[in-house]
C-alpha cells in the first residue's frame, strides 16, 4: 500500500495553555515538538505548526494507513498527556510551495 496523507487537528484544552502549565505538561509539550522534528527527519512530516492565537495546530503526515495515521495521532505527547484533543482526517497535498 501507497503511503498517505492525513492530518489532525491539535486543540489545546485550555488557552491560553500558560495558564495550566505544570512541569509535567510542559515536558509534554516539548516532547511533541521533538517527536515532530524526528518524523521530519524521517521524512514523514509534511508541516506542522500552531495558530497563533492558539485556537488549534496541525500536523500534516504521511502514514501506510488509517489506522497508522490513529496511532501517531494518539502517540502524540501533547494527546497523551491531555494536554490537547485531536481529530484525524484524510488530506490531499495538492501544491507545496518548492514543488
């Protein structure tokens, strides 16, 4: 099977996040921001980044499956740790700038 692309949707649970940052969670949120840059290297990731007025983030990828797709969504940091929702959908790459 070809490989995919997907995206979800990241809604932080609270905004603005400051206001309910622990230790822990903002090691969760660093941690996220690492798994990012490795699926980057990996050559999985295709964009990800929040809105500024932090009302959601994406991360655009590329996954074998659907249910590839749910994994890497669900074994986000942030998702684990409760720190924000998300919510997958198919996504068709149709221009990227460069290309």
């Amino acid at each position: 099977m070809s490989e995919r692309h997907y995206v979800y949707l990241l809604k932080p649970v609270h905004i603005p996040l400051d206001d309910i940052m622990t230790p822990a969670l903002d090691q969760a949120q660093t941690d996220h921001f690492n798994r990012l840059k490795v699926m980057l290297a990996e050559g999985r990731l295709v964009l990800a980044g929040p809105c500024e007025d932090e009302a959601f983030g994406v991360v655009i990828f590329s996954a074998e499956s659907r249910d590839e797709a749910e994994r890497i969504m669900n074994d986000d940091p942030a998702v684990k740790a409760g720190l924000m929702t998300a919510e997958l959908h198919p996504f068709c790459v149709s221009l990227v700038k460069g290309e």
